[in-house]
C-alpha cells in the first residue's frame, strides 16, 4: 500500500511540475515588454537596471529554477493590471466564498443525486426509472453556464422568488448553489443507479429478501454500503465539474470568489493571475485525484495490486 | 374413462426444411441497427441532430441576412416572421447567428474527435499491441497527460495563443485524446490474446496489418460510442470557453458567444438567450441520447 502511494504521490508531484513548466514557458511567449506601455520609453540604462532587479538578465534556465522555486514555496507572483496585489493575497481574500459555494452546492447535489439513483436503479425499467433518468441526462446536457443565467432571470428577475445576485444573506446562497449542482447531481445519479443495479443482483441481497426485510431496510443496510463504494471513483469528475461551474456561477450572480477573480483576470489579460490562479486550481484538482486514488485504493485492493486506475 | 381416438396419434409428418434459418442473417451492423431503432430515445436524438446539422448547413445560405452585417435601424427587435428569433444590439439577424454558431461547433465538435480518433487510437492501439516497456512508457506518459485538467490548460493556452477556433482546437487536441487511447488500449489488450490474432501472427501477418485488419475492427463499436461522447465535449468546450470570454470572439458567432451574450441581455431581452440555449441544449442532449443508445446497440454485452 505505501508503494502505491508513494508512487501516487510522485505522478502528482511529476503533473504539478508538467502545468508550472508550461505556465512559465507561456509567459515567456508573450510578446512586447514585460514592464509594459510605459517601460517602453525608458533609457536603456533604467531598462537595464529594471530588468535586473527582476532577474531578467539571466538565463532562461536560472528564471526557470527561480520561479518554480517561489511557486514551491507558495508565492504565485504579484498582479500584473494592480502592482499591489499579489496572487497569494486575492486567493486568501475570495478563496472562501468560492469554497462555501462549492460545499454547499455538493451537499445538495449529494443529497438529490444518491437520492435520485437509488430510486431510479429500485424502479428500474419503469416510469420512475425513466423520468429520473431523463432528468439526470438533462443536468449532463444543460451545463450550469445555460442554467446559472435561467435560474437568475426567472427566479430572479420574472417571478422575484429569491435575489438575482450578489452575496449577502443566506438567500443569496441557494440560487447559485442550485445552478452549481445541477452537473453533480446527474453525474452522481447515474453513477448510483449503474452501482446499486450491479448490488441488487448479488446473492446476499436476494438472502435479504427472502428474510422478509422490508425494502428500506435492504437498501440502508445492505445495498448501500457496497453501492457507494464506486461513487468515490467519480469524485476527480465531480472536482473538475464544480470549480469549471464556479467560474461560470459566480460570473452570473456576482459571488465575489475565486472563479470570478479568475474570469475577470481572463478578460483583462492579467497574466500573472491567470497563471496563478491556474496552478492554484491545478493544485487541488490534482490533489483531489490523488486523494481519489489513494480511497480507492483502500477500498478496492485489486486496483492497488495491478497499480493502474 | 374418456376415450381416446386414434386419430391423435398419428406419425408426424416430415418436413424437408425444418432446419432451414427463416430469418435473414444479419451482420454486426445490421443487428447494431436493428437495435439502435427499437430504442425509441436514441433515435429521436438522431434525427433531431440531423435536422440541426441540416439546419447549421443550409439556413445561413438561405437566410436574407448574414451573420455579421449590422442593420442599425434594426436593433433588439423580438422575433418575427423576417427575424425568426429576432436581433441582437448590432440589429444582427439571430436566426443566422445561431446556425452559425450551431455550424461552428458542430464543425469543432467534429474536428476534435476526428483528432481524438487518429491519435487517440494509434497510441492505444501500438501502445497495448506492443505491450512490455513500450507500454509502460506510454502509459506513464498518459498517465501524467491525464491528471493535467483539460480546461484549465487550455484556458492559459489560448489565453496567450489568441483566441479563435484553431486554438480551442488546438487546445482540446492537446489532452483531448488521452481518453480515447486508455479506451483502445484496454480493449486491444482483452482481443490482442485471443487465438484469432495468434493464428494472423503465425500466418506471417506484419504489426500494422494486425493492428488495422484484425484489432480495429473488434474495437470499433467502443470508439464509435466514445466519439459521441468527445463530439458533445468538445462542444461543451468551445461555449465554455466563449462564456467565460478565450473563446470564438464577436462578430463571428459561436453559440457560446450567443449565449453569453444572451445572459447579459436576457432581462429585457429575453430571446436573446432563450433560443442559442434551447439549440446548444438539443445538440448535446442529442448526442448524450445517442450515445447511450450506440452503447447499448453496439456492444450488447454491456447491456442490463
């Protein structure tokens, strides 16, 4: 078991490594002049001495090890539109509201996508089967930047239901929570009714049912702990679909988190963020897909003999 | 006592073809058909996204307006019988900016799995059909290309690339294929060790004849489903993209631009965004459907 994490642990380090290493090479593809419009018409000499002070007269090699360097020690640089701010400081400022969004909306979409599959996967091929499979298939096909602007006209701004946007009180939440789930529930539904399908014909469940246990008690005890097990698998998906979801989600509602820190870097070319924020959130995906591994590991040790996912 | 007559009891008569197959016999494809036609949903989301793909081909062509030209006397009107779905705030006709925006990305929808589907297969195919170190070699090196995420990589790509369409394409290529190399590799090392392949071998067959000849085809169900699942992704991708603004940029229309164009125009303005939404929606919806159901017709194994 410690050998496959170890070895886990080296393939995230290499990934960490491989995004870096790119972001650093983009960076240096951009044209024109680092210090910008003004830099331009600069002496030389002050040019030269500028370029010094940033370490931009060595090699590209030594800027190379400088900056992996800083990243490894967790400083992602200082915005490129606003000298004052650094990477570091805007994802301490708006990290957290990006995170209670995201935590939020997975409560729910845990809640209504288990609950969404065991009752499909216990009326297979019925009308109930159906209808929350089609629902399932709809959150897969409408993604959440279709159903974040629907959610907040009609909600919102027709029926003036629940606020429209911003990020004040406790009903500010449940709007974006709900457009960030939409993604999540289907994914984990599907997933759940495939799981609990192949439980249901295992031998153990047809001795529950001629027990006599009620269909309740067959699902909570039985079926449920061998069904989730596989659930754990989709969590790297589930990962990569809430935080593509927050950048959407809180554009439209104007969550001052993170996923909108990073959309308005995008639109007014703040390289330094961007690239900053990008390795931000490479970092945890990457983390959450180790951690993923490493569960799945544990729970299922065909999967850590072979070594492969 | 009932009585039983003789006549119930007489020598069955013989019939010359009792053994003949009444039904004609069907080939894989013409049994993968049969079933995809009996699943209701799967071909509603067939034609629908014919009738969508016809609509991207033809409507921009026969449309009185273009896409880009901008009728200033024309601006925001709902939609009509000269505007299907009205204008936008240039006085654009929306009916052609959405079968064009549908034309651009089924058109990247497409180009990506096509990419997918050449590199995607070539590495897993020589990847699991060589086996030993060359595979583990690629594998290590897919495996690493995997755990990158696909969006944020390309979101710093075109970002200091330019957006545009070959960028988002470039983009998806870049990682796009790892899924479907895994995909090949796992089936071509389940067929690679039946006695088929051997007998090839034996006979003097080279690699790649027995790469294209004899293992492609045993695959080829699984990636044809796998590419109605990349063409809806990449889909995805490029209005992803053109929402959050690295995407396909103004005035070329893109449905991801038509969308988010649509979301911040939508309070009084509605249809902006009502009707690129309902086209974007139905394409994936449609692939989504139709790729459950080449599942299930094209690998009956699979099914429950």
């Amino acid at each position: 078991m410690l050998k496959y994490v170890l070895r886990r642990f080296v393939y995230m380090l290499i990934t960490l490594w491989v995004i870096i290493t790119a972001t650093f090479f983009l960076m240096k593809l951009l044209p024109g002049n680092p210090f910008g419009e003004v830099a331009a018409k600069l002496p030389p000499e002050n040019l030269k001495i500028l370029r010094e002070q940033y370490g931009l007269d060595k090699p590209e090699w030594q800027q190379y090890l400088k900056y992996i360097g800083h990243v490894a020690q967790g400083d992602l640089g200082v915005s490129y539109q606003f000298p004052t701010r650094s990477v570091v400081d805007v994802i301490k400022q708006s990290f957290p509201a990006s995170l209670e969004l995201g935590i939020e909306s997975l409560i729910f979409a845990v809640i209504v996508g288990l609950l969404l599959g065991i009752f499909a996967a216990l009326k297979h091929n019925k009308a109930g089967d159906y209808s929350a499979m089609f629902i399932a298939l709809i959150g897969i096909s409408v993604p959440s930047f279709v159903v974040a602007p629907l959610l907040s006209y009609l909600l919102g701004n027709k029926w003036h239901i629940l606020p429209a946007g911003l990020w004040q009180g406790p009903e500010h939440r449940i709007l974006p929570a709900l457009a960030l789930s939409f993604g999540t529930i289907a994914i984990l539904a599907r997933m759940m009714r495939a799981s609990m399908l192949e439980v249901s014909s295992l031998d153990y469940i047809k001795t529950a049912k001629s027990k006599g246990l009620t269909t309740w008690k067959i699902v909570t005890s039985h079926m449920l702990r061998n069904a989730i097990l596989p659930v754990i698998t989709i969590l790297g998906p589930i990962a990569v679909n809430v935080i593509t979801g927050t950048l959407v989600v809180e554009s439209v509602f104007s969550v001052p988190g993170l996923g909108y820190q990073f959309v308005t870097s995008i639109t007014t070319l703040d390289y330094t963020m961007i690239t900053g924020l990008t390795i931000f959130y490479a970092a945890i995906l990457i983390i959450v897909m180790f951690l993923t591994d490493i569960a799945y590991g544990f729970v299922d040790p065909r999967i850590r003999m072979s070594g492969r996912r | 006592m009932e009585i039983i007559s003789k006549d119930k009891f007489q020598p069955a008569e013989k019939t010359t073809n009792a053994e003949s197959i009444v039904r004609p016999s069907l080939n894989y494809w013409q049994d993968a058909w049969r079933r995809l036609r009996s699943n209701k949903l799967a071909m509603v989301g067939l034609v629908v996204l014919i009738l969508l793909t016809l609509l991207a081909i033809v409507a921009p062509f026969v449309s009185k307006f273009d896409y880009e030209t901008q009728y200033l006397k024309d601006i925001d009107l709902k939609p009509s019988m000269t505007h299907f779905f009205g204008t936008d705030d240039f006085g654009r006709d929306l009916w052609t900016r959405v079968w064009w925006g549908t034309r651009i990305s089924l058109f990247i929808g497409l180009v990506a799995a096509s990419i997918d589907l050449v590199v995607g297969v070539l590495y897993g195919g020589i990847s699991a059909y060589f086996g030993g170190r060359v595979d583990n070699v690629m594998q290590r090196i897919i495996e690493v290309i995997y755990s990158i995420p696909l969006l944020l990589l390309a979101i710093i790509l075109i970002v200091f690339l330019g957006p545009g369409i070959k960028s988002i394409i470039i983009a998806y290529a870049l990682t796009g294929w790892v899924g479907m190399a895994r995909l090949v590799r796992g089936q071509v090392l389940l067929v690679k060790e039946q006695e088929f392949v051997l007998a090839a071998r034996t006979l003097g067959a080279k690699p790649a004849r027995i790469i294209l000849q004899h293992l492609i085809p045993n695959v080829i169900g699984l990636i044809i489903v796998q590419i109605t699942f990349i063409v809806p992704t990449a889909i995805f991708f490029e209005a992803f993209l053109s929402f959050i603004g690295v995407g396909i940029k103004p005035p070329m229309a893109s449905l991801g631009n038509l969308i988010n164009d649509g979301a911040h125009y939508m309070r009084y303005q509605p249809h902006r965004l009502i009707f690129p939404t309902i086209v974007f929606s139905l394409i994936l919806l449609s692939f989504n459907v139709l790729g459950d159901g080449l599942r299930d017709a094209l690998d009956p194994k699979m099914r429950k």
